[in-house]
C-alpha cells in the first residue's frame, strides 16, 4: 500500500529528494529536464546515446551511455526510480521516424519490469485540433500535418502506448519549441489545445513536465498542451485552478 500522501506510490509535492530518469537528456528539453530536476534537489540518470554531448554538470547528475531501444540495456536506470521521463524525438522531421514510440514502447517495457510506475511524455500539440481556433484548424493545422506527418505518425502511436502502458503517465503535447528562457507564464489545457498557443520554450516544459510530477491529479488522466503566455503568470495560475476544480 502506498503511503498517505503518496498516490499511486508516487512521491508528491516536492517535499524530497527523488530519483527522477530522463531519456532524450542530450536535447534541448531534455537538457531543461536534467537542470531544472537537479537545480530542485532531484538525483538524475540521464541516459544518453552519446555521453559526450552532456553538457549540464552538476553533483546529483549521473550520464549513464545506453540504447534506449533495448529494455534489458535501461533496466537498471529505471529500477527504483521514482518518475521517468522521455523527451526523445528525431531532428530530421521530413522522414519517416519511429524514434519516439520505439523509445517509449522499450521504456515502458523496462518501466513494467522493473517496478517503476510514473512516466511522463513529451508530445506534439500539432497533430490534434481540438480547442484551436478557426484559422488555426482551417488552415494551418492541414499544413502542419501534412509537412510533419511523420513526426505526427510517430507521437501518435507513443501516444496510444503510452495510454495502454497501465503506468502512471502523463503527457505533456507542447506547441513549436523554442530556445526561450524558463518564464513559469504558460498556459496549460487539459484534452485540447491551448488557443491561440503556437510556441513555447523548451525550458517552459521542462518546468511543466517537472510540475506534473508533482502533481498526482495529472495521473493517467489526459494529454495537456503548455503554451508560452503573454499575460501575467497570476492570472493563468488562478484560471488553471479554477478549471482544475470545474472539472473535478
Ligand atoms: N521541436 C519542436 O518544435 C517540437 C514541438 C512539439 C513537440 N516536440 C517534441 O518535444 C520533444 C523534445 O524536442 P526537442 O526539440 O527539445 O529535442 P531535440 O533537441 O531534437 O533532442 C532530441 C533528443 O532525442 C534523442 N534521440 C533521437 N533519436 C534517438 C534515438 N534513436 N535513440 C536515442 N536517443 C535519440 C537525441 O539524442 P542525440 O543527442 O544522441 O541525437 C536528443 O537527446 C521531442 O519528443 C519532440 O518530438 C518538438
């Protein structure tokens, strides 16, 4: 039985030190993940492909060189950890690609292994139109899909392994990506997509991915979409809330 407090056996509201693995740590979310969970006082494995492409240090981050696509290769990093979070995606988008869901399937497969329960995800907002504007539906979601269909495609089944994974997952679909600072002032949607929301720094979803971890009410429940905010942080804090409590 999971302590009190501790849904799900996850740790929550960031009171301790966790044991937290990132996969896709050589990326540029990735990268935000590992600081950003170092920098709160979390232990990190990242596990990388390339080791020498780590360019965060910092005294409670181990690199440990694996092929996230074997499960028995990452079974120790994701033995006892207490979350584990994929932000592996491919940098050439205009070719078919199945690094992501190949990723997760591997990852999930150790995760069920080896005990360890809590998984989250990054994903593409693009792929889905629920929540967008008119323009946005009508016109520039048919483009995107159709130029980054096999990106698309790939998130898509992660997507569905993910939701048949039985672990506790969430996933966290983020709008373009940009290298802007960490603001904490983004919009969050939960099962659609933010309107109006066409970018967000890839330091912002790290602090959202990391935010989720700590948040056991993002169990299992739906994708959320984070999008750069340009209105006061306050205000879309409270507005998170209250749609929090509207659909509880
Ligand atoms: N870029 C966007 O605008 C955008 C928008 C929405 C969602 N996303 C998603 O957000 C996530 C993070 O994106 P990002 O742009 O920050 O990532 P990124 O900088 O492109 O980094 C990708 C990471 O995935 C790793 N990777 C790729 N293929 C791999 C493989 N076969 N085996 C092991 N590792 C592999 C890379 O490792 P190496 O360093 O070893 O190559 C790197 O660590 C991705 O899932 C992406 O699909 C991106």
């Amino acid at each position: 039985m999971p302590p009190p407090g501790y849904p799900n056996g996850v740790p929550c509201g960031g009171e301790r030190s966790l044991k937290i693995t990132v996969f896709g740590a050589t990326g540029g979310t990735g990268e935000h993940l590992v600081r950003q969970a170092c920098e709160s006082g979390h232990h990190v494995i990242a596990v990388v492909r390339g080791p020498g492409r780590m360019r965060y240090r910092h005294p409670n981050r181990s690199v440990v060189r694996a092929d996230v696509m074997d499960p028995e290769a990452i079974s120790d990093a994701v033995t006892g950890a207490d979350a584990v979070l994929n932000a592996i995606g491919t940098r050439k988008v205009r070719v078919p690609t199945s690094a992501q869901s190949d990723s997760t399937e591997s990852i999930v497969k150790a995760m069920s292994g080896h005990g360890a329960r809590r998984l989250l995800v990054v994903s593409s907002s693009g792929m889905v139109s629920e929540g967008d504007g008119p323009f946005t539906r009508i016109v520039v979601k048919p483009i995107l899909k159709r130029v980054l269909r096999h990106v698309f495609a790939d998130a898509r089944r992660m997507e569905e392994l993910v939701r048949g994974s039985g672990l506790d997952w969430t996933i966290v679909r983020a709008p373009r990506l940009t290298d802007g600072p960490r603001t904490g002032g983004y919009r969050m949607a939960v099962e659609r997509n933010v309107r109006g929301g066409f970018w967000v720094s890839r330091a912002d979803v790290g602090d959202c991915v990391l935010r989720c971890l700590d948040d056991p009410a993002t169990i299992r429940m739906r994708a959320r979409e984070v999008e750069q905010a340009r209105r006061a942080w306050i205000t879309l804090h409270r507005r998170w809330h209250e749609q929090r409590k509207t659909e509880t």
